[in-house]
C-alpha cells in the first residue's frame, strides 16, 4: 500500500469514527454503554491520529 493511499484509508477511517462517536452519544444507550462504548472510539480516534502524524512526517 503507498503512502497516499494509507493516508486516504486512515483519514477516511477517522471520519468513519467521528461520526460513530457523535452518532453514539447522541443516541438513547445507557450511560455506561455511551460512555465505555465511547471511551474505546476516543481511543481508537486517538491511535489513528497518530498514525496519520507519523505518516505525514515521513513523507
């Protein structure tokens, strides 16, 4: 896989994520759901910012 097209795949990932965050908090779960379900989505935001950081500096 190229660079470009890694970087694609992630941005198009986090997007993917973001909306799933949003989409869950503003659902009508419990709370604990919302928020465990929430903290690992955070998480996982998290890793693939990194990853588009440490991809974007060796380009």
């Amino acid at each position: 896989m190229t660079a470009s097209r890694s970087t694609t795949t992630l941005a198009a990932l986090l997007a993917v994520l973001a909306g799933a965050e949003v989409a869950l908090f503003a659902s009508d779960t419990a709370d604990g759901v919302r928020y465990g379900v929430g903290a690992a989505l955070a998480v996982a935001i998290l890793v693939v910012v990194a990853r588009l950081a440490k991809s974007g500096s060796s380009d």
